[in-house]
C-alpha cells in the first residue's frame, strides 16, 4: 500500500492538470458549437427575411430557437436539477452582450474551480479541506463577478448614449416619420449597444409583434430604469395621444441630468472609496511583507487551528466592512 500511495501522491498534479486540460478542451469545443450555431441561426433569419412566410393561421413563423436549455443534454439535466432560477441567470449572460450559454458558463466554472483547487494543492501549508472551500469559493463567485462587470460595463455604455438616441427619435418625429422608422434610424446610426438593441427591436416589428411587446422584451434585457421610462412615454403616446416629441425631449434632457448626479456623486465619494481601498489592502499587504521577511514565523497562522479560527474572523469582518463601505458610498439617482 505503501507504494501505491506514494504513487497516487507523485501523479497526484499530473492528473489534475489532464483533468483541467481535459475541461479546457470541452469548453473550447462548446464555445465552437455555439459559434457555428450562432451562424446557422443567422443565416435562417436572413433567408426568412428575403422570403418571408406565413403560417396558416396568419400567425408569423419563429425563427429564433429556443433558449430554454442549453443545448448540452448532460448540463441541461445539471441546470435544472442545479440551478434554482437559471432564467436569471440567463439574462444576466444575455446582458452582457456576449454568446455565453449556460453550458458555457457552468464549465467555465469548473475549469476556474480546478485550476484553483491545484494551485491551493500543490501549496502544502494549507489544509485540503480549506483548499476544496476556497476552490468552491472561486469557482462560484470568478465567473459570477466576471459576468457582473461585462454587464454593467456594456449598460453603462448604452446609458451614455441613450440620450442622443432619444434626441434622433425626436428629430425624426418631428420631421414627420413614424416611429418605428426613428427606431430603425437609431440601429442604423448608432454604434455598440443602441445600435444592437434598437436593431432588435426593428426586427420584432418586422416579424410581427407590436411596439410594446418589442419594447417590453427589450426592456427585460436590459433591466434599467431609464430604458422603461422610455418605453412608458412611448406606450401612454400610443394610448393616449399627445406631443410625441416634446415628452421624448424632456426626458432626453431628465436622463442627462441623471447622468450628471451620478457623477458628481461618484467624484465625491472617490475619497472615500480610495481610502476604503487603501485600508483593505493593508492586512494582506502586511502579511505579504511578514511572510517575506520572517516566513517561519508567518506561517503559523495557517497551520495553527487558532491561527484559522483568527483568519476566518478576520475575513468575516473584512467582509462585513466591504458591505457596509459601499452602501455608504453607494445613492441611487
């Protein structure tokens, strides 16, 4: 048994590392599915939209596939045995303007998950039970702040140029288009994400559904309080009547008031975010600079139960202070 072990423990890291190799791989030939996917549906939109087709019934064809499974039959049984809601998690992927299936993710997941479980592994002073919680603990939350960023970098793009687009709406109702053709002018005019979700809803229209469902749609994409102002203004002008025009001007201009508060807001709270970084840089700093110099010493609070049991506390309050910090410097407009 002896040699066995000794063995296990010498292809022990070989192992790991084929097992990460072995996910990177799946992921890479998923992302490629997915991509020629992407294609194929591309390319029967377009074909529907040079020769569009009606069923009998007078209702339009769908075209678009579905997205209530991932595509992958062993991680759709995963999702939804797994995941409570995965539709939130659908679109926050969605939200970041990116063709990331849930397949994708989850295995982007557990490649994380790996790669951190073998660096914490071959650090022999930890624990391994500490390194499978802090394995899990990446592997969960990397992926989860990664779609986070991509998707307030890519709203707040669209915020900053909601306004114009607001203001073209209004030149072109002002000229006399209708509405609809304004919209297709923002998708043709604009660049990033305006351009993407107005030519989206453009295509709604086309293919049959009213201005509301295509605003509404776009509207559970996007998630943000000025996008449903807009729909609002657009959906009681169609009910009601009234100068189309002026109420789109108005809130172009309420919206780039909102923009100026947030950031004079966020130049007053620079100070205090900086030095919220700076003091939560320091115990890590501090043990960095102590394990440098005198790493016998150091290492005690790792292999000491009381040394973890300090850690853990540690960490609880670090996070307890993180919380609190940003919802001081945090105001909603």
């Amino acid at each position: 048994m002896t040699g066995l072990e000794e063995t296990l423990r010498d292809t022990g890291p070989l192992i790991l590392i084929s097992a990460a190799v072995a996910v990177g791989f799946l992921l890479i030939v998923a992302a490629f599915y997915k991509t020629r996917a992407d294609s194929h549906r591309a390319r029967r939109i377009q074909r529907v939209q040079d020769a569009p087709r009606l069923e009998s019934g007078g209702k339009v064809l769908s075209v678009k596939r579905s997205t209530a499974d991932s595509g992958f039959r062993l991680f759709d049984a995963a999702i939804k045995r797994l995941l409570p809601n995965p539709e939130n998690l659908r679109a926050r992927l969605e939200r970041t303007g990116y063709n990331i299936s849930l397949s994708i993710y989850l295995m982007s997941s557990v490649l994380v998950g790996l790669v951190a479980f073998l660096g914490g592994w071959m650090i022999p002073i930890f624990p391994t039970a500490a390194v499978a919680l802090f394995a899990v603990f990446i592997a969960v939350g990397v992926p989860h702040l990664v779609i986070g960023f991509l998707g307030r970098r890519r709203l707040k793009k669209f915020l900053d140029g909601f306004p114009e687009a607001i203001d073209l709406i209004v030149r072109g109702v002002r000229s006399g288009l209708p509405v609809t053709e304004c919209l297709k002018a923002v998708a043709s005019e604009s660049v990033g994400p305006i351009a993407v979700e107005f030519a989206l809803i453009a295509d709604a229209i086309k293919f049959g559904k009213s201005l509301n469902e295509a605003l509404d749609a776009c509207s559970n994409r996007l998630d943000l309080a000025e996008f449903r102002f807009f729909m609002i203004a657009l959906s009681i002008q169609q009910e009601t009547g009234g100068n189309l025009a002026e109420t789109l001007a108005n809130l172009s201009d309420v919206l780039r008031r909102r923009r100026q508060m947030r950031l004079k807001i966020k130049a007053f709270s620079s100070e205090a975010k900086a030095s919220a970084y700076i003091i939560g840089s320091l115990p890590f700093l501090m043990e960095g600079l102590i394990m440098s110099v005198n790493s016998s010493y150091a290492i005690q609070l790792f292999t000491d139960d009381r040394g973890l049991v300090m850690v853990a506390a540690g960490m609880m309050s670090f996070l307890m202070g993180i919380v609190v910090m940003a919802k001081m410097v945090r105001f909603e407009v």
